[in-house]
C-alpha cells in the first residue's frame, strides 16, 4: 500500500527542516489562545460556569488544553533539534553523507548529491535544512513558554470574574 501524493506532500509539510515549521509553534500558540480565550468569554457572557463546581471544571479543562498545547509544542521543537543535531553530524558511511534520525521524513531526494552538483552546494543546501531545523526548534520552544506565561492566570483567577 504506497503513499498517494497528497500524503506525500503532508509528510513533507511536517518534515522538520521544512519552511513551514517556522510558523507552526506560533500559529499553534495562536488558535490555542484565541480558543481559550473567545471559548472563555463566551461561556462567561452565557453564564455556563454558573457556581464553584462550574469554575472548576472549567478552570480544569482550560489546564487540559494548555497543557496538551506546551506538550505538542515541546514534541516540535525537541524533533526539530533532534533533526538538527543529526543534520551537523556526518555519518561514517561517508564524508557527504549526514546522519538522519529515525523521524524525519520528507527525504526522497536523498543525502548524497547527484552527479555534477559540485560539493559545496550539497552543504549549503545541507546548511540551509539544519538552519531551518534548529530555527524551528527555538521557535516551538519560545511558543510553549509563552503558552505558559500567557497561562499563569488561569491557575489563580476564576474564568469568571
């Protein structure tokens, strides 16, 4: 059973060196926010969290999704260093040929450069992938902080003050 094309292009949308990650950590971070936040006016202005137990179960279903939002965005920027940190090593099998973790994906084209393509572009456009990657990874990092920072006050307050 082969990948059709459009998986192939999803696997290669998520590969860790893609352009994409760049954005991902913080358009992630921001449907978070916004959900927790528009999710939380609305139930207020509706009253649903009506009473104690209302506040605490909102207020324990707002953990829930903060969490489970630092998590996914912890799992990015640890794959993506992983995938950096393999993208700088070289692998014993040869002096071109970068060592890859089990993990990445988006790879058909290869780690050895085709025949003509003189060396010194194969590492730039190794460079260029490894850039991406460890970029991607800050960026997923500095995203889950801020989910965290941006959190603090729902440990503290009610959702509905």
């Amino acid at each position: 059973m082969g990948m059709t094309g459009r998986s192939r292009t999803l696997l290669q949308w998520l590969s860790p060196d893609s352009p994409w990650q760049l954005a991902l950590g913080f358009t992630l971070w921001s449907v978070w926010f916004v959900g927790v936040y528009s999710g939380v006016s609305v139930a207020c202005s509706k009253r649903w969290f009506a009473g104690a137990a209302g506040s605490g179960t909102a207020s324990a279903a707002l953990m829930g999704v903060t969490a489970l939002t630092i998590v996914l965005l912890a799992l990015a920027a640890v794959r993506c260093l992983r995938h950096a940190h393999a993208l700088r090593g070289l692998d014993p099998a040869g002096p071109r040929r970068p060592a890859r973790p089990d993990d990445a994906v988006g790879q058909a084209e290869g780690d050895d450069p085709p025949g003509g393509v003189p060396d010194s572009a194969f590492a730039q456009r190794r460079e260029r992938r490894r850039f991406i990657a460890a970029l991607s990874a800050v960026l997923h990092a500095v995203a889950a902080v801020s989910t965290l920072f941006v959190a603090l006050p729902l440990l503290w307050l009610p959702p509905c003050l």
